[in-house]
C-alpha cells in the first residue's frame, strides 16, 4: 500500500486508474472507490473487517476527515481529505499500514453489503 498511500494523498477527486489500482492491491471487485461513499465504505468492510468509522469535519472547517478503528479500539486512525471518500480510503491506508495482520485480504473475497449503515 505505500505508493497506493502516496497516490491517495495526492488525489483530489475521483480517479479510475486510483480506482482500478486499489481494487488489485486489495483483491477486490472494481469500483468507484474514489468517487463514492457507499464503494469507499465496502472497499474499508473489505479490507479492515469489522473496523469501525465516523465522519466529521476536519479542524480546519473545510475538509472532511475519516477515523477507523479496530474491533478492540486498539489502532485509530485519521485522515482528512478533499471529499469523504479521498479521507475515508486516506485513513484506510493508514489503518492498513499500521495495523497488524491487515496487509493481505483474501484475494477474490468480495466486499461487505450494507450491513451496518
């Protein structure tokens, strides 16, 4: 994930070739993780399951932030991003490097459904 953390710091928008990479990294069915709350959320239920989140405002008043947690409240993890998906998939992989045992979801394995919205 450590150039896929650099390309999401740098993203401002919707990207389908960020889109398209994440979904390989991850082992995950193609999306617009980028451009949508709702693919950012299942790509996040995908990769860290049973993480928890919120969504707030960023301390600057302008940028939406993202924080994650695991099931034990062990690892948090912030981002602030441009839109809500950009610090959603931020946070994602912050959480992915720090945690342990999070770097390799099952290849193939689709995302969560709705649950838990």
């Amino acid at each position: 994930m450590g150039l896929l953390n650099e390309e999401l710091r740098a993203a401002t928008g919707a990207d389908p070739e960020l889109d398209r990479k994440l979904a390989v990294e991850l082992g995950a069915p193609p999306a617009g993780y980028t451009a949508s709350v709702d693919a950012a959320l299942d790509l996040i239920r995908h990769a860290l399951p049973g993480w928890g989140w919120h969504l707030g405002w960023h301390a600057d008043g302008i940028r939406p932030y993202a924080s994650l947690h695991d099931a034990a409240r062990t690892v948090h993890v912030e981002a602030a991003g441009p839109t809500v998906p950009l610090a959603l998939l931020r946070a994602m992989g912050e959480a992915l490097s720090r945690a342990p045992g999070t770097s390799d979801p099952p290849a193939g394995s689709a995302p969560a459904g709705d649950s838990g919205r």
